[in-house]
C-alpha cells in the first residue's frame, strides 16, 4: 500500500535528520569551559564563587536577585546550565526546595547529585537560626531545619566561603591553596567589613521586616526584630494584622525594611501611622558580582538605620 | 517495529525492580527533614470537585466515539467524567524516595471514593555518565506537554481534548523504559525515546482480545521526543517540543449477536508543543503569563474483518483496509491579575481532520466505512485563587461545542468548582 512506503519513508527521513542533530550536538565544542563550571543559585552565593575562584572558575547565577528565591521555575535553562556545571552550589534549608530538585533531576549529571563533592549545600556548613514558621500555622512553608535567608549575615557568609575554598580545593587539586588562600581573605574582609558597618548604626535599633529574610540582621548590627509584616511566613499582610501592629509600637522609634519585591503597601501604611521611615533593599548583589558587590549590599542594609 | 528476543525479559526485570523499590526504600524512612536526600519524601494531594451542567450538549466529539469507549467495561468509574454536585476529583498519594545518588524511585496512587490506581511506579536513574537518563516502570510518556504532568499541575481542570481523544483518560500511560539524553550545549536539548507495552483501555494503542488476530507481544508502542529551550534571560522563558510515536497494533470489535465486525491494524502519530512563561519579578504571581498550546496528528492503517456465528464459534474473514487521519490541538493563556489570583482561557479543537471509522449498515449488512466528519470545540475560562501556596480554588466554565456522527452541532455549558490542597513534602514542580 502506497502510503505504507510513505510512512517507511518519512521514518527513514526523522531517523536520518534525528542521528544528524544528535552527532551535531555530541560533536559542538562543549563551551571551552575555563577551570571550574560553578552554577550558583542565589548571587551573594555566586559573588562568593566568583572571589574564591578567580580566573579558575566559571560562574553562572540562576536566581535573578531581584527575585523571591522561594519561587521560581525549574526552567529549561537552569538544566541545561546545570547539565555542564562541575559544581552545584546552593543556600539549602528548604529555600530553593520549590524548583531546585526538579532542575537537579533534569540536569542528568551525577556531578552535583546530593552527597556528590559537587554538590555545595551552605545550609550544611552553618548553625541556623530558628526559623518562624515553626512557630505559626502549618501554612505548607515550615523551614525545620531553620531560617535559609542567611545571605544577610556576613558572619556566617564568612563561614560558608571558608568551607567553600576547601571544597572547590578538592574538586580542582591544582589551584586547592589559591582557592583556600582567596576564601581565608573574603572571609576576613566580610568579617572587618561587617564590624565596621556595625559601629557606625546607632545603638538599639529596631526594626520591622516584611518576611523572616531579614532576620539575619541581629546577628551581626545592633538591631531587634519586632514585628513582621506578613501575618504568618508566605501570607501577605491584611489590614488586621498591619492594624495591630501599629498599635503595638505607637510611641517607639524604628525602621521599616523589605525586600524590593515585595509590595510596598503594608510598609507604606506603618510609615504613615508610626512616622518610622520604611526601606526597600536588595536581599542580594547583582547576578555578576564578586565579592565587593555584596560589601555594597552590606553598606547599604546598614545604612537604612540611623548612624552615630 | 524491530524487536529483539530479550525486549521482554529486560522490560519485566525492569518493572520488577521498579515496583520493589519504594517498599525497599520505605525502611530508610526519615520523616520531616528538610535534608530528604536519603529519605522518603510522603505527599498527599485531595481534591473536591462541584460541577453543574448548566446545559446538556453531544456527549462526545465526532469520530471519537468509538474508539474512545466502546465496549470496555473499565470496572470503576475513574474516568473524570463529572455527576452533577460534589465530586471526589483526583487525589494523589505521592511517595518519593532517592536510593543514594543511584535511583530515585516514585510511586503515585492515583484514588478517588472507590478505587486505587496505581498512576506510576517507576526508578529513575541518577548516575549514568553523559547526560543520559533511564527511567523504567509505569509512568506518564513524556511527549508533549501536558501528557506527562499530574491534574494538580494543570491550569484548567479538566485534560485537553486532544490529548485525552488520541490517548486514553490518563493520557498515554504506561509501562516500559525510557532513554533519555540532555546535550551539553547553552541551549537546553533533550532528546528521548521510550518503549511501552502499549496495555492501553482507549486511545490510539487500544486493543480488543475479542478480534480474530492474536495480540502481538510488546512492547507495541514507541515513541521520540525532543524539547528545546534557549536561554532567554530573567524574565522570559520557554520551551520547544516535538514528538513521535509508532503503535504496532490497534483494534476494536463489535458483536452484535450472531454478527461481529472489528478493525486491526497499525497507527503513528506526531506532534508539536510549545510553552512560554512570563515572569514579572512581583511577589505571588502578580503580572506572571503562561501560554501553552499542543497539537497532534494521528493516522492508523486498519483492516477489516467481519464475523459470522458458525457453531457457537466466530467466523472471521478478512474484508478490505482503511485508513483514518484525525488531529487536534489546544491553546491556553493564563495571567496574574492580581497577587494571588489567576485568570485563563483554554481554546481546543478536535478533529480539524477527522477521517474517522464510522459503524454503517447497508443491505442488512454492517460494515465499517471512513466517513469525513466535523471538527468538535471546546472553550474554557478560569479563575483561581491561591490563598496559600499548597492551596487553589478553581472556578471553571465550559462551553462543549461538539459535532456529532451524523454532523449534528449541540451546545453544553459546565461549570466546575475544584478545590485542591497538597499536604506534605510536595515536591518541586517541572518547567
């Protein structure tokens, strides 16, 4: 039957142009990768890469970081970036839980498979703070392992470089004392940097947030946290909560932060009633910077409040 | 379709292995760690569904009939075909679990108020070198879009008209391996092929044990895809793709007392999909788009056969061949109007082409002809609410604009409350 040979045609036709894509593809130069391919989720992360891995490394940032990192898309991109990276870095605890596993698992590269050297947990290296959501409703947002939004501690940033010099040491022997010299200095700079801002902010300040993404601040500036914007982790704020709020710290000084993708609303109507000055900031450095950008950063959270 | 001796053997030792891994892998058991690299991840999806049929329409589309539900008694009544008021939906229970970094190992029961189904139970492997992949049990084929995504994962609530016409109620779904390869180029490049048995109730792989030709052994289905995305940046992304896939063997019968007429035969089909997503970088979705939109080609070369009671046995014989075209397609948009508020429109046309088998009767005589039939619609607004994140609430409302054999157009209008909650480690969502 004469469309039968049609078919046996079109079939050797797809196979022939299916096995040209594919040697095509195998044969592409694979990106003259220099030293290693790092894909770092958040950017403070890649900043930190970047400064440990000078001209050794590669790094590539997935999430922009002018976005919530608690949602995005495990898009085709992030596989295709992480198909050919030598090394997954990531913050953990549950930040990037909602497209990170898919992106992993549609990468097919047993290099940053969990439990691979390739693989770079910061959450792993640490101590968490506690995190809020253990303590409201069960809302389907309950960090148990503790607050993921540790890039706002330069302290514990300080940390994770250390314990990422050595790692990237081990996937790439050869440079193991650039590596671990470059993360020992970052991790003095980010120290010194921090405690120099620290000085400079009045003492006893507090400080509303919007999430628990800045909660990070008490740790290493003489701030407090006293009220969140969000009624419960993930919920946006209603006006009985805003409400309530107001009436709380009517009377006291303070400062308003949130993260510049956040609806500026909730901030807007505590400027208003408590005569506090509100700030939106970036939670991270742009995607291409190396260290100095998240110095810049930590200028810029400090400068909010009030300085001596 | 070429099939070596050992196909069999593999598939089965495959499947085995693959439904023994979750009970293996539930004694390493580590409830509620956030770390669930070598536990088991447990997900519970409900959903309640209340539906009105403001006016009844055709039941079913033109040429789609026949194949889609004849003379299977499917036992349970798991065909997401909706009474009026309150409905049990499709709930999930989700079971995940990573044999150290060699498999991943997933099951999911699909369940509503009577039945249990095993929706997939499949391993996957994590630690073939050279961006392959093998994943190998019962899952969902990964041609198309929406084909290989979970009702949950969906933006209107009912499945395309094409995918649930050409494929079955659960889509193509079935049990086999599947190979599949990213390409390390800047361009995200998957190409894959799978090998099925082809065990299919409906759709294009549905068998009849009824007609005379003995089943062919399997697997009967294979199928290629590519998908293709390039990098376009923060705000925008999307993905290309297409896909393929030969039936080995296909057929239905009809008895009517002392008479029975079926069809046996082969069929291929092809298809293209795209998906588009617009970020706009505001908090719960505000400003977001989504458009996506499928289309596929299915042809089947059948032949005839007729059978006449002779002793209390059948007598075929076999009379003349046929050959059906028939297609379809459906485009969506959805937008984030508001901080967690969606609204969608979903278009679908079955059957643009839509030479299909019709049942005739001619001199006292039955017979099966190819007859040219209409094209069937489909259109559907939605809105959502998502008051928390593992929370939405759907209203939906559909126009049916089907076109019957005899080329007879009527009109239903639906309307569907779906309320879906995801309790537990719900795990992260595919592009």
């Amino acid at each position: 039957m004469s469309w039968r040979k049609t078919r046996i045609r079109i079939t050797r036709t797809l196979a022939t142009l299916a096995s040209v894509v594919f040697l095509a593809l195998l044969l592409l130069p694979s990106q003259a990768a220099a030293g290693l391919n790092i894909v770092a989720t958040t950017s403070t992360l890649g900043a930190l890469a970047r400064e440990i891995g000078g001209d050794e490394a590669e790094v590539r940032v997935l999430a922009p970081p002018d976005r919530d990192a608690h949602y995005l898309d495990a898009r085709p991109s992030f596989m295709a970036a992480l198909r050919r990276a030598d090394m997954l870095l990531e913050i953990g605890a549950g930040l990037e839980e909602g497209w990170l596993p898919a992106a992993q698992r549609g990468a097919n590269n047993r290099a940053i498979n969990s439990g691979q050297p390739g693989h770079f947990r910061s959450a792993d290296m640490i101590e968490l703070r506690r995190s809020i959501t253990l303590d409201g409703p069960n809302m389907g947002h309950v960090h148990e392992e503790g607050n993921p939004h540790f890039n706002a501690d330069p302290l514990r940033m300080a940390q994770i470089a250390t314990a990422l010099g050595e790692r990237m040491g081990q996937l790439s022997p050869d440079h193991a004392a650039a590596f671990m010299e470059r993360a020992e200095r970052a991790a003095d700079r980010l120290r010194n940097h921090a405690e120099t801002l620290a000085e400079k902010v009045a003492p006893d300040q507090r400080i509303v947030v919007y999430h628990e993404d800045l909660d990070y601040l008490e740790e290493w500036l003489p701030v407090e946290i006293v009220g969140y914007l969000e009624p419960a982790p993930g919920i946006p704020p209603t006006a009985r909560h805003l409400r309530s709020l107001v009436s709380d710290l009517e009377g006291t000084e303070g400062t308003i932060l949130y993260a510049e993708f956040q609806p500026p609303r909730g901030a807007e109507f505590l400027e208003r009633n408590l005569g506090w000055s509100s700030h939106a900031v970036p939670l991270d450095p742009p995607a291409d910077s190396s260290l100095d950008g998240y110095l810049d950063l930590m200028t810029t959270w400090a400068q909010t409040l009030p300085q001596r | 379709m070429p099939r070596t001796p050992y196909t069999r053997p593999v598939l089965a030792g495959l499947t085995a292995l693959t439904l023994a891994a979750p009970g293996a892998a539930a004694a390493q058991w580590s409830a509620g760690s956030e770390d669930s690299s070598w536990g088991v991840d447990v997900s519970l999806i409900l959903e309640g569904i209340y539906f009105n049929e403001l006016s009844h329409g055709n039941d079913s589309p033109a040429g789609f009939g026949d194949g889609h539900d004849h003379g299977h008694d499917h036992g349970h009544d798991h065909d997401h075909g909706f009474d009026d008021g309150f409905n049990m939906g499709h709930s999930e229970l989700a079971l995940n679990a990573q044999l150290g970094d060699l498999f991943d190992g997933v099951l999911i029961l699909g369940f509503d108020d009577s039945d249990i189904e095993v929706e997939e139970a499949y391993l996957t492997t994590r630690a073939l070198p050279g961006g392959f992949q093998v994943k190998a049990g019962k899952f969902l084929s990964d041609i198309g879009y929406i084909n290989s995504r979970h009702p949950h994962d969906w933006d209107f609530v009912k499945r395309p008209l094409v995918n649930e016409y050409l494929f079955g109620d659960h889509g193509l779904h079935d049990t086999g391996v599947q190979a599949t390869w990213i390409a390390p180029t800047e361009m995200y490049t998957q190409l894959g092929v799978e090998l099925l048995q082809g065990d299919q109730d409906e759709g294009i792989a549905a068998f009849d044990s009824d007609l005379p030709v003995s089943s062919k052994s399997g697997p009967r289905v294979a199928t290629a895809f590519a998908k293709f995305g390039p990098d376009l940046g923060a705000d925008h992304a999307v993905q290309f793709g297409v896909s393929g896939g030969y039936v080995a063997q296909t057929g239905l019968a009809e008895e009517h007392g002392d008479h029975a007429h079926g069809l046996e035969g082969d069929a291929w089909f092809a298809g293209l999909d795209a998906v588009y997503k617009y970020s706009s970088g505001r908090a719960y979705g505000h400003g977001d788009w989504n458009l996506k939109g499928e289309y596929f080609y299915m042809r089947q070369s059948l032949d005839q056969y007729e059978g006449h009671e002779h002793h209390d046995h059948m007598d075929w014989e076999r009379a003349g061949s046929l050959a059906t075209k028939q297609d379809g397609l459906y485009l969506e948009g959805v937008y984030g109007f508001a901080p967690r508020w969606e609204a969608g429109l979903r278009t679908e046309a079955l059957g643009l082409t839509n030479d299909a088998v019709e049942g005739s009767h001619h001199h006292g005589h039955d017979y099966f002809e190819v007859e040219s039939m209409g094209t069937s619609y489909r259109h559907s607004a939605q809105v959502t609410f998502r008051p928390v994140e593992p929370v939405f609430l759907r209203a939906q409302l559909s126009q049916n604009d089907f076109v019957d054999d005899h080329g007879h157009r009527d009109r239903g209008l639906e309307f569907m409350l779906q309320l879906n909650v995801a309790l537990g480690a719900h795990g992260a969502h595919r592009f």
